[in-house]
C-alpha cells in the first residue's frame, strides 16, 4: 500500500503546483478539486471553492454551452483548446482555452470531469492590440498567402480601392492591379516568392493600384515575407502618394519658373549692374558708385544661387548627363586652381598645389571640374586672409584622392552631421558676409556620388579642416593578361586572394593555359569586381585580410549572375572551411590544398567554363528592382553573359574595367537616374554599343541615336523585354543612328 500512497502524494503535488488552473467537479457540477493556479486566477481560495457548483464562475450566457460540454465529455469526446469565457471573483469576464476529460471510478464508470484552463487575456490583449494597430495605421496593410489571395486587408485598403474587406478576401491580389500589369505582376510574385525578403516592390518604376471603379493612382509598396506554419505569407503595405506626386508637380513648375522667369532678367540685370562698374567713361557719384558696386555683388550672389538650386533640381531628378572618359587628374585640379586665383586673390589667400601622383580616372571632366571648384570656394571663403589653401592629389588604394586643406575655423561638431545638407550653414552670419548659399558642398556630395566615389573631411593639423574627394582610378592591366582577355573575348576567372606573389604566379600560369585572370586581395574588392564583370569562375583563398572566404562564397551566391558560378577554394586549410556549418549549402565545386595543383584544376574547371561562358555576348543590365534583374539574369543565361548592377555608379565601375555588346537601362531609377549612363555606352573602340531601354515611360529623344528598342514597364511586359534582348544577342546587327522621331514611334509600342 506504501506505492500507492507514494503515487497519491507525488499525483496532490503536481496537481497543486501545476501552471494552469486545474478544476475537478462532479457530474452535477459540484467543485471537488480547485488548485492553487485557479485560486490566482479566478480570486477563490480552494476552501470558499470546493463543494460550491461551478456555475459560480461561469457567466449567464455560457451556462448551456457548459452542460453541452460536459455531456460531450460524459460520452468519452476529447475537448481540448475550447475557447469560452469564464468570471473572476471580482466580475471581470476572463478568455480562457479549456481541455475537458472524464474521471472514471474502478469500475469505469464516469463520474466526473477535470478541466484545465489556459488564461488567454494576454493573447487576447495581443490580439486586440495588433487589430488596432491594423486598422488605425494610415497606410493600406493586406496579406497574401503563398497562392496569391488576399487573407487580411484592413480599412485603410477599403478607402484606398473602394472594395470592402469582404468583396477582398479570398480574391487574387491582382485584383488590385492595372488590367495591363497582371500578368508581369504575376511574374514579379513568383520571383519574390523563389528569393523572398523584406524590400521595396518596383523600385525605380511608378507602380499602379486600380480601384473598384476602374480608376488607378500611383502608389508606393513595401513587402515583407512572414513564415507560418502554414507556409509563407507576405505582407504588404500600401502608400498611396497621389498628393506627393501633385507636389512633385508643383516643385517642377516652380523650378521652370525660377529658370526662365526669374534667372534671364536677373542675370540681365547683373550684366548691366557690371557694365556700370566697369565702365571707365561712366562718371558717378561715390555714394551712386558704392550703391551700384554692392547692387553688382548682390546680383551676382543671386545668380549663383539660382545656379545651385537649379544644379541641385537637375541632380536630384536626373536631367544631369555625365560623359565619362579618361582623365589626368592633375591637369583638372591645375586648371581648376587656375580658374580660382582671381577669386582667392580677392580674399587675400594663396593657392598651393601639390601632386605627389599622377593618376587617371575615368570621370566627367566638367563635374569633377565643379567638384575641385566648389571645394575650392568653400575653402577660400572660410579661410584666413594670409593663409594658404593647400590642394593635393595622392593614390589610396584604389581610389585617386583629392584633397583640399584650409587654415579656417575648422568645422564643429554639432555641424558636421548636417555639412553636406542642403542650406546647410554652419554659422549663418558669417556665411551670409562670405557670400555662402549652403549649396556647394551639397552639390559636391551628389556629382561625386553619381560618378561612383565618396566625399568626406577631417580636421586638418593645426585648425582648419581637409575636404577630400575619391574617384575610382583606372587600373593599368598586365600585357600577358590584356592579351588573354582580347583572346578570349570576355571569359575571366577572378582570383581571390591576398597573397600579391602567389597571386601574380597563378595569374600568368592561367594565362599561358587561356584564361584571363582578375585579382583581389580582400573581400570587398572582390565583391566590388564581381559586382561589374561576369566571371566564368571564382576561386576564393579561405582567409582574406577583411573577413572570411565562406562569408564571401554566400555574398557571390546570393547574385543571380553567381548562382551556379563554377567556385573552388583554394585554402592552406581547407578542412576549416569544409567543417563550417554554412559550407553545406555553398555548391563549392572543389576544395583545393595549397600548393595548388592547376592541371587538376583546370581538368575540373575547363568543361564547365566552356559550357557556361563560351564566346556568349556580355551585357550589362541596369535596374534597381531586384526582382527584375533576377529574372532577366536567370532567363538569359544560357544566351549571354549578364552583368546585373543597380546603381548608376556600378554600371560606371563595370564600363571603367570591361566592354559590353549590349547594355540594357532603366532611365527612371530610384535616386541616380540611367539618362546619364548613355554617353558612357560604348565599346573599346569608342563607338556607341546599342541599347534597349526598359524604363517606366519607354526612351527619352536625347538617347534616340543609340536605342534599338524602347519599351515602356507600364505596358510591356518582362517576356518582351527578354525577347528583344534575345533577338540583339544572337543577330548583332551593325549600329545604325536613328532619328528622334524613329525612336518616339518605336516607344510608343
């Protein structure tokens, strides 16, 4: 009898010292069991419990639903996770989640129940809390499941779309969708849903959604991926930007106002203004004459900051065309310096110049020219009358700097967050007496961005601040490895390693064996180089001086153009590499000891280039939508050797370093518009490669000479623009120039 006396004590100890509330009553409802979990909850101590009916606790509208679930249980029927309500001591009406089940005496025969209750406020209070949050948000929110329906969509969509939220569920999504823009639409699902993230849908495009009356209106989307275990659900939320869209109207009506309504007369009357200064048989009264000289200054002030602001507009909404070529960067900054000594003159400040290199850079001469003069001005300007400004150039890296050095106040430290703003204005006095709009070094910041490099500053030793300005460098490739690359017409191995003399061995070794090599010592190097050129095959050095070769393997994989790259490590240790839990899933080809063995190399390597790259044309594929540049990627890649790049500045680097057949460009991204990429389009010859435009509104005239076709996002879709890419990849037509009106009748289809 001791065991089962045991079995009764360790039984009372769990009963009493279980989490949830536990509850035994008799078939008449009469409490015999009442543990401490449901003394907590629902504020009765076991003794005012036990021998009370159980109605107690249960409102007046659940009392029939309760003998119904009891009598389920009396007949042997599981209950589990029930949601009902229960009440406190106090009233309060609590949710809760009951699993009911039968107690049977030794002969089996039922003559109870045990429920044990889950309190379910605080789900309930989540719940509620994200309902509200839902329907209160400003934005449209929906969600759609894996086969493209709508399962939620909160109040905001049915103001948005005129449909209420019960026309919608259940609904396909493109129900939302422009009539002409469902079927590309569908495609953009399926390629979100092989390489879902969280990211913007139709970056770079103007995006429609259609009302219940047919009407459409430009919109913004965000989408987000939700795993559940149902499977994968997406998220969306939907701006509505109509009234941003008027305003971007009204500022461009406001800009062609400045210019032409307000910029012709004012610089008319600076003109005039300096023809009275200067005018020697002109005599005027000192008083008139000091008058007139500042009414000069001023204008002249005016001007140049209508020119900034107009500067800034033409950037910002890229009407600004950048022709890059080649440039000696010395010579620009000497001419630069040149065109500034009347006005440091006028400060009483000298111009230093000091070239420790000379370097080239392929740029735009007259940007990087207002670039050096900007930072020229800003300096003078806050610097010292007897000072010196100081200009250098220097190699870093891979980069060619400028730097500009001053002796002024220097720059403090609540301003410098805000330096490259526009208006930004360190002390707005002092900047209004120098003659400062707070627009140059915005400037500065846009042109250098759009050309591909970076500005920043420091404080210079002593006082005074260094402004510098970094522009990629032309890099000046190996004879032998020139001759492979011309040979070869395009097939490129990269080479990731940071050793220089083991890297110099190899690459003349793969050269004498037919393959042209590209070199890079760090990971950001490579991935900057595989970023611009299509690689037939990448091996990659396990340990690399800025992070990890297994780290650089998944950044290549998660490319489109790199998802079956033949890649083979080349490693001292490559059981390191093989024993990381994330090299299962990196499709490495081989993992290769040093030193290398490149017979056995190549043996591996020569049937998958010759397969994968042969003699394909190269193309390079400008769009800032991911979903875009992977499917054009993955649809051409057994037709040609696609280089996917999202920004203007990338495109740049891919054409400083390789030669293209084909270039397609979206002229309409997000924030660096492609118009200006087409005065860089052409091949090592100098002549114009030819394009195919895929942009929101099809080509723009002033690209008309170079464009063989035209194609609008909003009425053709993908499908046509992979055709047409097919149809220029496999019959290279010669280059033939077109007229504008050629070209207007070729986008409008």
């Amino acid at each position: 009898m001791e065991p089962h006396g045991s079995q009764e004590g360790m039984f009372g100890a769990v009963f009493d010292s279980a989490s949830y509330p536990i509850i035994a009553e008799m078939l008449d409802g009469t409490i015999m069991a009442w543990n401490s979990a449901a003394e907590r909850l629902f504020q009765y101590t076991a003794a005012e419990a036990v021998g009370r009916n159980i109605d107690m606790i249960i409102p007046a509208d659940r009392l029939e639903e309760n003998r119904a679930m009891r009598a389920k249980a009396l007949k042997g029927e599981p209950i589990e996770d029930f949601d009902t309500i229960r009440l406190a001591r106090n009233g309060r009406r609590i949710d809760v989640a009951l699993s009911v089940c039968p107690i049977k005496s030794e002969l089996g025969e039922v003559i109870g129940v045990v429920k044990i209750a889950r309190d379910l406020t605080a789900k309930r209070l989540t719940e509620e809390t994200f309902r509200l949050a839902v329907e209160l948000c400003p934005s449209g929110l929906v969600m759609v499941d894996g086969a493209g329906n709508i399962v939620m969509a909160n109040g905001e969509i049915e103001r948005q779309f005129g449909y209420s939220r019960v026309e919608l569920i259940g609904q396909s999504i493109e129900i939302l969708v422009p009539e002409t823009m469902r079927v590309l639409h569908m495609q953009y699902r399926g390629s979100f849903a092989s390489k879902p993230e969280a990211r913007r849908a139709g970056a770079g495009r103007d995006l429609l959604g259609r009302r219940k009356d047919g009407s459409e209106f430009p919109v913004e989307v965000g989408l987000n991926p939700v795993e559940t275990h149902e499977g994968m659900l997406v998220f969306g939320v939907i701006v509505d930007i109509s009234e941003r869209k008027r305003i971007e109207r009204l500022k461009d009506e406001f800009v062609a106002t400045v210019s032409h309504e307000l910029r012709t007369p004012l610089t008319s009357i600076s003109a005039s203004l300096g023809l009275l200064v200067g005018a020697a048989d002109v005599k005027l009264p000192e008083a008139a004459k000091r008058l007139v000289t500042i009414a000069h200054s001023n204008s002249q002030r005016l001007v140049r900051l209508i020119n900034d602001i107009l500067d800034v507009e033409k950037i910002e909404s890229g009407k600004v065309i950048f022709n890059l070529q080649r440039v000696e960067v010395g010579t620009l900054v000497a001419q630069a310096i040149d065109a500034n000594l009347a006005l440091a003159a006028s400060y009483g400040v000298g111009l230093r110049f000091e070239e420790t290199s000379a370097s080239e850079v392929r740029t735009d001469p007259d940007r990087l020219m207002q670039v050096v003069t900007n930072l020229l001005s800003n300096a003078i300007n806050f610097s010292p009358r007897d000072s010196e400004v100081v200009v250098a150039i220097e190699n870093s890296g891979e980069n060619v700097r400028v730097t500009v050095r001053d002796h002024g106040p220097g720059i403090s430290a609540d301003f410098r967050p805000r330096i490259f703003d526009k208006f930004a204005q360190a002390d707005g006095s002092n900047s209004r007496q120098k003659g400062g709009s707070g627009l140059g070094l915005s400037i500065v910041k846009q042109i250098v961005t759009q050309l591909g490099g970076k500005v920043d500053f420091s404080d210079a030793p002593g006082g005074g601040a260094v402004f510098y300005v970094e522009i990629p460098r032309l890099h000046s490739v190996g004879h032998a490895n020139a001759e492979c690359k011309e040979r070869l017409n395009g097939t490129h191995i990269l080479l990731c390693e940071d050793d220089a003399d083991l890297a110099a061995v190899m690459r003349d070794r793969f050269c004498q064996e037919g393959f042209a090599t590209d070199v890079a010592r760090t990971t950001a190097s490579a991935i900057a180089q595989a970023t611009t050129t299509a690689y037939s095959a990448v091996l990659v050095d396990l340990q690399l001086p800025d992070g990890d070769g297994i780290s650089l393997i998944q950044e290549l994989r998660a490319r489109p153009q790199y998802g079956d790259t033949p890649i083979v490590v080349v490693s001292v240790n490559t059981g390191r590499g093989r024993d990381d839990v994330r090299s299962s899933c990196l499709n490495v080809l081989d993992w290769m000891s040093k030193p290398l063995d490149i017979p056995q190399l190549l043996r591996k390597l020569r049937p998958l280039i010759a397969r994968n790259a042969g003699a394909r044309l190269r193309v390079l594929h400008l769009d800032d939508d991911p979903d875009v540049l992977g499917i054009v990627a993955q649809s051409l890649d057994l037709d040609a050797q696609v280089v996917s790049v999202a920004t203007v500045a990338d495109a740049r680097r891919a054409l400083a370093i390789s030669n293209f057949d084909l270039a397609v460009i979206d002229l309409a991204l997000d924030g660096s518009p492609g118009l200006g990429l087409l005065t860089d389009l052409h091949d090592s010859a100098g002549d114009p490669i030819p394009v195919i435009v895929y942009s929101a509104q099809g080509a723009n005239p002033v690209c008309a000479a170079q464009v063989r076709t035209a194609l609008a996002k909003l009425r053709a879709p993908i499908d046509n623009l992979i055709a047409n890419v097919r149809k220029q990849v496999a019959v290279p037509a010669p280059f033939e120039k077109r007229s504008d009106h050629d070209l207007a009748t070729r986008s409008s289809h």
